[in-house]
C-alpha cells in the first residue's frame, strides 16, 4: 500500500500492511502521511534515568532484540534516511532516544536487547534503564514490539513480553524484515505469532507486517501511530 490514498472510500490492508487484514479509512491513512510529513527533530538521548526528558507528549516507543530494525523503522515512517542511526552491528543504539514529531508525538527508540557488541556491564545498565521506562513513563501510549519474520518470537523476545503484561503497558506486535521471508512463510509467521500473543493481556491484538527498505506497511503503521498524537491546535480565524 502506497502513502497516498484515493480520497472518499476505505481501503483494504494488504497482507503486507496488518494481519489479519482489516479495513483502514483513506482519511485515517492520509492523517497518518500528513502527521508524519511534518518535521522531526532529535530532542535528547538519555543513558540514564535522570537525563529523560520532560514528559510533554504522547509518546510512541519502539522496542525489539538488537539489530530487529527499530531505527530503519523510524527513518522509514519519517520519510528521513539518518533521522535514527541503523548499523549492522547489533547495539549500536546505546541509549534512550527521542523526536520530536512536529510537536504533537515523541517517537522513542530504544536499545535492543539480547545479543549486542557491548561490554556486559553497559548492558545491564541499558535493560534497567529500559526496564525503568517502560514501567514507569506516564506519557507512553503505545509500545511498538519489533519482531524478526524471519525468526518470529523467541526466547529473547518473550521476557520484554512479559514485562510490558507486567507493567500493564499497551504494546503492538510489529512484524519486521518481511521482504526477506515468502509469502507463505510470513502468513505461518504472523499466525504463530497472533495465537501466542492470546497469552498476554496487554497485547493490542493487531500485528503490523512491515519492511523499512520496501516501504511495506508503513502507511497502515503510520495511520494506527496518528490515533495517539496530541490533537493539532485549532488556527484562529482570520
């Protein structure tokens, strides 16, 4: 699905937009584009817990094991190539970052967990710190799990799962690196993963299927994303 919708009908998701396939209103698609059109800017990245920033917006966290995609993710739903840093290298994000969504949402993009070239010690202090975010962040609507369709849920990914159910926080699956699995394997995929997630209470049902270098998804991603900004202010009449 492409990020332009033909005005006045719905639109039917695609297998490569969310699972299972649902219809998403061109209005809600094209609020989605105009949202994340709008400027993004870098605010602050915090290592530690009391370098977080004032919590002033509804704030969107995308979390996943090391080198899922988060900051390709984050650059393909801004539109921007070096908005977030990706690297090859697993926890090349070492710290907590955030942007500014044309002042109406905060993106955050979090260190990875499991496997990382990092020093075991900086990764403990990463997990607390994310850990301390997730259970304790007022202003966090929505936390986007990132899951590998190639690999789908493992072991790694189960303990951030339950401790999302833990901190009563509302996460979303979201299904990353799609075009590099068959369309066949992708659905037994994002079944697995639907009947698993029945587990957990503070899981959001609906999985977005996504590839950052293809572009698939992404529109679908950002009209869910849009639900979550702080409404635009009303310009005075003239």
């Amino acid at each position: 699905m492409g990020d332009h919708a033909p005005a006045g009908r719905g639109l039917s998701a695609s297998a490569d937009d969310i699972f299972p396939p649902r219809e998403i209103d061109a209005a809600a698609l094209e609020a989605g584009r105009l949202l994340f059109a709008k400027e993004c800017r870098f605010v602050a990245g915090a290592g530690n817990p009391a370098a977080l920033p004032p919590e002033t917006l509804p704030e969107i966290a995308f979390i996943g094991r090391s080198n899922v995609g988060k900051s390709s993710l984050v650059n393909a739903l801004t539109g921007r190539r070096m908005l977030a840093r990706t690297s090859n290298t697993p926890g090349r994000t070492q710290q907590i970052n955030f942007f500014d969504l044309g002042g109406r949402l905060m993106l955050v993009d979090l260190p990875g967990y499991g496997f990382a070239a990092a020093s075991k010690g900086a990764i403990r202090a990463w997990t607390a710190l994310v850990e301390r975010y997730l259970a304790g962040r007022a202003s966090l609507r929505r936390a986007c799990l990132l899951i590998d369709a190639r690999r789908g849920i493992t072991d790694t990914d189960r303990p951030m799962l339950a401790l999302c159910d833990e901190a009563a926080l509302s996460y979303q699956v979201v299904l990353t690196k799609t075009d590099a699995v068959r369309r066949a394997e992708l659905a037994e995929v994002a079944s697995a993963v639907a009947t698993e997630l029945k587990r957990y209470r503070a899981a959001y049902p609906e999985i977005h299927l996504t590839s950052a270098e293809k572009r698939l998804g992404i529109a679908a991603l950002r009209a869910t994303l849009a639900t979550f900004a702080e409404v635009a202010p009303v310009s005075a009449p003239r």
